[in-house]
C-alpha cells in the first residue's frame, strides 16, 4: 500500500503516522521527545523514530514509504530543509531534511513548520477544507498562526508568516519574550487565561479549563477574566481579518475546548468591532492534535507530487 512518513515534533513529545493516498492514517505512534537529554539527543530520536515507521511499512503494508514530512516548532526554513532554531528543543541550524533523507534510504522529505503544518491539515482536511481563504490560530501556550490561501499555508519571504500571537493589542501593556509589551499572547492564549484566573481565584493550580467552568457556572471573577481574554483575541482578529480578508477564522488549542464558551462571546466581539470589513466565519478546528500528523503528510504527498511534474515536464 502506497504510503508517506508523517511526523510531528514538539516540545515534549513526537506524534508520528503512515499516511496513506487518500489522508487516512494507517498507523499511528508516539514517543517523548525527552528534550532534557540535549539536542543531539533529540535529532537522533526523531531519526530513529522514523526508521522505525518505514520499517513498519515494509512489514505491514508492502513497501517502504516513498517520502516523509516533519513538522518541527521554532525556526523553519522550509525551503533548504534546516529547523534553524527552537528555544524549548536546544537546537540551531539542524540539517533536518538531509538528515531524515539519509536515515530513510533516500526519499524525498519535507521540512515544515508546526503550526503551519497542522493549519495545512485542518485546511485541506478539517474546518477549512471548503475554505480558499483562510486564518487557523491555535490558542495553547502561545499564540501562532496560518494564512491559507488556495491549498497552501503562506510562509512569508523570512519563514515567520502569520505569527499574530505578537500582535499588540495593549500598548505598553505585560511584557512579553519576544521584547514587546502588550503582545495578544499574553492576554489570550491558555496559559495567559491560566495565569490571569490563578490570581484571580486565588488557586495556584486553577487552570484556563477550570476558568471556563467557572465562567459556566456563573462566577463574575472568572467572567471578568475571561471576557478580557475573548476582548484581546478579537482585538487581534479584527487586526488580521482586516489585513488578510480571510473567509474563514478556524481557532484551535487548548482554549478552544472550551466550546461555545469562548465562541458564542468572541463572535460577538469580532462583530462588534468590524465596521468595513467582510465579517468571517469563525469555527472550531475539528481535527485535534492529529492536524500536524496529516499536514506533515499532506507535504510528503505534495513533494511527490511536485516531482512527478518535474520528471514529466
């Protein structure tokens, strides 16, 4: 059976799978990414771990992969295959796709960057497949984002497209670690929301989900937390809707959990503020943590795809 290697690599694990023609993944696996060994350590591990997956094509589904996609956080350059820099990995300028190539018998790889990558899964495969334009942001630990447009994740000329997380949306407001004040992340990501609710609450171990059962059960402390959060994300909305003119907002992470928690009141906040500009659809992403597995495919799929146009033009 005709398969690709898909994997995709954070900070404190590895999700991998073979994907086949037609997106399914025919087999999925795991591992820690163990990040405290070291960086060397890690590349070898992502290594090893797919080898592993195309010696488990070979056993069960006939045939060796024909390529692979990874997908890595921090720095990519995507187009000469190098993970340039990860604060939470240790690593700089890792030959990545040259690397994967040769461990894996010569195939064809692709390098891409994870955010994009799980915006290029949910746009073919999840909430944006019926979408040209579209803008996926995921609300974790950060704040990141993906500019689809017809098919394809835009990567900007210098590889840091869609990074609206470091938008500000409160001048000289809460520093944040990239050197501005007032960045969106530090007022609507997860682990801000967490933060913002632990003083509130009092409780150190309070996280963003339990703000959001607070919020549902009426607590005005925690509706006050959280609508301060849902007024800074469409503040940052607003800022990109009307840059980017999307179709369609698919928010993901682990804010998004919330439900119509955060989605009933950030519609409301996002109408609120347009006044020229086209209002959007804003959905849940729809294909969990497995959107990286499948856009790591779909750029496997897409590179041999682009190379049998070469070889037949």
């Amino acid at each position: 059976m005709k398969h690709v290697i898909a994997l995709d690599v954070g900070g404190t694990g590895m999700k991998a799978a073979l994907v086949g023609t037609d997106g399914n993944l025919l087999h999925q696996a795991r591992r820690a990414t163990r990040r405290e060994r070291g960086a060397d350590a890690v590349v070898e591990s992502i290594l090893d771990f797919a080898a592993e997956l195309r010696a488990y094509g070979e056993r069960h589904l006939g045939e060796p992969a024909h390529a692979a996609g990874v997908a890595v956080p921090g720095v990519v350059d995507e187009g000469d295959g190098i993970a340039l820099f990860a604060a939470n990995l240790g690593w700089r300028d890792v030959p990545m796709r040259a690397l994967l190539s040769e461990r894996l018998g010569g195939i064809p790889v692709a390098l891409g960057h994870d955010v994009r990558t799980g915006g290029l899964g949910e746009g073919r495969l999840g909430a944006g497949k019926d979408a040209d334009r579209f803008l996926f942001l995921p609300l974790g630990t950060g704040i990141a984002g993906a500019i689809g447009i017809e098919g394809r994740i835009e990567p900007g000329a210098h590889g840091s497209a869609g990074e609206i997380g470091h938008v500000v949306v409160r001048p000289g407001g809460v520093a944040c670690g990239c050197g501005q004040r007032g960045c969106l992340e530090r007022y609507a990501s997860a682990s801000a929301v967490t933060l913002a609710w632990q003083e509130a609450s009092g409780d150190e171990k309070a996280t963003a989900a339990d703000c959001a059962k607070a919020v549902d059960a009426g607590d005005p402390k925690a509706g006050r937390v959280w609508q301060d959060a849902v007024d800074a994300l469409a503040d940052g909305l607003v800022l990109a809707l009307t840059l980017l003119d999307p179709r369609t907002l698919i928010i993901g992470g682990g804010l998004a959990e919330a439900g119509e928690t955060l989605f009933t009141p950030l519609r409301a906040a996002v109408a609120e503020r347009v006044t020229f500009q086209a209002l959007p659809t804003i959905v849940p992403a729809v294909l969990g943590d497995s959107a990286g597995c499948l856009g790591a495919g779909l750029l496997a799929w897409d590179l041999l795809a682009v190379d049998n146009t070469e070889v037949t033009t």
